[in-house]
C-alpha cells in the first residue's frame, strides 16, 4: 500500500527530501507524473500515490516514515498494494537503476 500523510502533518518538510522517487509534495503544490495534475492537498504535504513505492527497491522502510517527527507518514488504507507491484513501479520510475534482487535492505515485506 501506499504511504499517506495525516492531517497531523506540522509542514515541518523533513520527509520531501528523503522520497527516492519525489513523491512528496508541499500543500498546494502540483505534482508532475507524465504531466502535471493538481494537488491532492492544500494545507500539509502529501504522497501521491502513483509514485509511491514505499521505498521498495531502494530502502527497508518508507523513508518519509523514518525522518517523520510527528509519526503522521502511515500505510494508505485505501491504496494496497503488493511488493511486486511496487517493485515494478519503482523500475519504472528509475530505468537508469539496476535494480537487484529484493531483500531485507531493499524491502520492508522482508523483514
């Protein structure tokens, strides 16, 4: 499943830096993905969830999550998805990356 940002987000910024696949935005801002769409919130920072791989491929835990001061980086509950398909849409986001095989460091369904 994708990663969300609750309405407890105190816009400190600490997460936008940290997604591998520039999947953060500030509230208001439009977010790019084969064109530009408008926000999915104005008032805190969010995920969308198109270019969400809750780190799979990359890291063993949703990086937002892990710089988060206030714990609001969470699974979207109403988007769920398997490490298959995140893996693959991390492939697709990054075709200048060879990705290797998924494990305990690339994924946090390994743990």
């Amino acid at each position: 499943m994708a990663t969300m940002i609750t309405e407890e987000c105190i816009n400190c910024g600490a997460c936008e830096p940290e997604c591998p696949n520039t999947a953060i935005y500030a509230g208001g801002v439009q977010w790019e993905l084969n064109g530009m769409h408008d926000a999915i919130s104005n008032d805190f920072y969010y995920i969308v969830p198109e270019k969400c791989t809750e780190c799979v491929g990359h890291f063993d835990q949703e990086q937002c999550a892990a710089v988060c001061p206030v714990d609001c980086c969470v699974p979207d509950p109403n988007h769920v998805e398997t490490e298959e398909v995140l893996a693959q849409r991390a492939k697709q986001m990054h075709p200048e990356k060879t990705f290797g095989e998924l494990t305990a460091a690339t994924s946090h369904f390994r743990k």
